[in-house]
C-alpha cells in the first residue's frame, strides 16, 4: 500500500489517515453482523471459517496500521507492511470462495434458492473485493487514487455484515434486506461522490459506484437464472437437473 491519504488538499479526508473511526464503525458492524451465526457459536465452526475470519481480522489491522504508519512518518516501514497484502488478499478471496462452495453442498431442497443467491452474492463481493484491491495497487503512487480504492474494499462488507444483522434481528423484513443494505452503501458512496467534488480523487468513488450497481443489477435476475441455478448446482456438487 502507498501512502493513503491525498496530499493536493488540507481538507481531512474519511479515508486513509482521517478513516481510523469509519473502520471502528465498519468492524463493529461486522462483529455485530456476524455474532449470531459465527461469534456466538464459534467453538461449533470448521476451520475453513476459522481461517477466514482470522484473515479478515487481519485484513482490518492492516487498515488500522497503515494509516498510523503515515501519520507518524514511518513510510518504509508503510510500504513494507504494504507488500503483505499481496498474500493477505488472495487468501482472504480463496476463503470466501473455498467457504461458498462449502455452504453449497450442505444446501438442501428447501435451502437450496436461498444459497443460490447468498453464493452470486458472495462471488460478486469477493471480485469487487480483489477488483477495488487490485486498482489500490494499480495506483500505489497515486495517493488520491489508492486510499479511496482502499475504501472500495471495505465497503464490500457492509451488505454481509447488515444483511446478517437484519435477518437476526428483524426477520420480517425479508426481501427488503438487499434494499437496505445496498441503499445503505450507495448513500455512502453518493456522500464520498459529493465531499470529492472537484477533486482528483473523486473518479476512484465513481467507479466504485458503478462496481457495486452492476453487481445490484445483475443480482436482480441472475441468482434466478436456469444458467446460475446449473452453476450452483455444479459448484456445491449437488445433482445437476
């Protein structure tokens, strides 16, 4: 990771070196999230989840250290722990994905529709993740660029992490759950859109925006696809037809 913060401008960003409380935020949302299936039962987990989570644990230091690292001028030592994330982030989307192929073969009969769409939602997470990472390394020398693609990679767990909240704690809602939380992550994005204005760094939230709203999309026929439904059933090795 470069430096994250952008240097053409005073103005404090809600990224980078201003974002520390935004990450506090974003990690009790996902303790919050993940409490009832995960943390509250965690001596009943595989060890696939284990690592999984252990790696996003890790994924969210590097967030916490990065920036501090910079605001103490220790910049050598930044790009070091940077480099890190070359390895971090491959294990983390191999997880995702080893984990999505997991939970489709245990699917059943009755479960089976709603896996499917929780498996699109989760592959598409797990690129947007690697895509936003990808362009942050792309970008490394670019500081604007790099600490809003940073931001992208965050923002992928908010419709998880809420999701899981809302189904825990308010079941009734139902199909409104990705209204919710997708509409959660576009006011947020649409807010950063706003705050960037005139600046360079804005493009970086523009193309985020369009990540995520072709993934909300392409979520609103493809999970019931007869192509994605085979697909499914070929990645959790269940019956095919």
């Amino acid at each position: 990771m470069a430096i994250p913060f952008d240097t053409a401008t005073r103005r404090p960003g809600l990224w980078g070196t201003g974002g520390t409380i935004w990450i506090w935020a974003l990690l009790a949302l996902a303790f919050a999230g993940f409490w009832p299936g995960y943390v509250s039962h965690i001596g009943e987990k595989d060890a696939v989840t284990h690592l999984h989570a252990g790696l996003m644990l890790a994924w969210f230091g590097m967030l916490f250290v990065q920036p501090w690292l910079v605001r103490t001028r220790r910049l050598a030592l930044h790009r070091q722990v940077g480099k890190l994330s070359y390895a971090l982030v491959p294990a983390l989307v191999l997880t995702c994905v080893w984990l999505s192929r997991i939970r489709m073969a245990n699917a059943t009969p009755e479960s089976f529709g709603f896996q499917s769409f929780v498996l699109f939602l989760g592959l598409a997470a797990s690129a947007i993740f690697l895509l936003s990472w990808s362009l942050a390394i792309v970008n490394r020398r670019d500081t604007a660029l790099h600490a809003r693609y940073m931001v992208g990679t965050t923002l992928t767990l908010i419709d998880p992490a809420l999701a899981r909240l809302l189904f825990a704690t308010v079941p009734g809602v139902g199909p409104m759950i990705p209204l919710i939380s997708f509409g959660l992550l576009f006011l947020i994005l649409g807010l950063l859109i706003w705050r960037d204005r005139g600046r360079h760094g804005q493009r970086a939230f523009v193309v985020l925006t369009v990540m995520f709203a072709v993934e909300f999309a392409l979520m609103q026929f493809v999970p019931r696809s007869e192509g994605w439904q085979t697909f499914a059933r070929w990645w959790g090795g269940l019956p095919v037809g």
